[in-house]
C-alpha cells in the first residue's frame, strides 16, 4: 500500500451526502476496545484544489464520533471517473457538507441511504453516460467521411 499520512478530518471535503446507519454500526464495532480490527487508511484526491475523500466516509465519521480530530489517509490511485466525483461533491456543498463531521447529521437508515444516495448516483451516472454518448454522437456527425471507391 502507498505511503499513509495523518490529515485532520475538518480539511476533507466528503463526496457522499449521507452515512448508512448499518455501516456506521458495524465500523462502530471495530473501535472497540476488545475489537482486534484495524480500519483501511482513507483514500483521499485532490480534486479542484481541494482534498476530497474518495471512499472512507462512514469510517470518517465513526472516528471523528469517537473523538478523533485527524485519520490515516492514502492518495487515491485508482483512475475514477473524476467527473462524477465533481459533481457529488457540488451535491455536498449545495447541502452544507464541508467536512467529515458535517456528517454527522445525515446519518439513515441503510433503506433509505439506497433510496437517497445509491438511486441519486445511479439516476446521475446514467445522465452523464447519455450526455457522453450524445456528445460522441454529435462529434461523429461533423467528422469528414472518408471517400468510397
């Protein structure tokens, strides 16, 4: 795994707007004391000159509700489809959500986080997957056709 480094959870901007209860449990679990779990470093982009967190959100959260001010974090090295992340965190700041603990406040149950988060994201990558292929559409259209013999 890349090189970890501590950053304080009031300098990652979220890119998800809500924490599913379940979730929140079960990483919730893993803090325990008797608990010999270890939680993943968070993967964190610079996007737009900001840091962004790219996954990670509920183990964010769980740490900062049990009284941490900073978290491991890694530099996110999988090529993602930055676009989307854009927009999701527009969706965030449009909702007040600047920060980790920010989040704190939008935490559903794990039915309604499908309804409200999975069904959004889905809906808005089927938009951006139509205005793609609209584009390349209409790219092609104006493209010199070759000449037939």
């Amino acid at each position: 795994m890349s090189d970890t480094f501590l950053m304080p959870l009031e300098k990652i901007q979220p890119s998800q707007l809500y924490i599913s209860r379940a979730k929140l449990d079960q990483v919730t679990k893993c803090l325990e004391p008797d608990s010999h779990k270890h939680l993943e470093p968070i993967p964190v982009k610079e996007l737009a000159g900001e840091v962004i967190c790219t996954d990670g959100h509920t183990r964010g959260l769980a740490l900062f509700l049990a009284g941490h001010q900073e978290v491991e974090v890694v530099w996110e090295t999988e090529n993602l489809d930055w676009e989307e992340y854009a927009i999701c965190v527009q969706w965030c700041k449009e909702e007040g959500i600047r920060t980790i603990p920010d989040l704190r406040n939008r935490v559903i149950s794990h039915s309604q986080y499908r309804i409200l988060w999975y069904d959004r994201c889905r809906s808005m990558q089927e938009k951006l997957a139509a205005d793609r292929s609209q584009k390349h559409v209409t790219s092609m259209a104006g493209a010199e056709r070759p000449e037939r013999e």
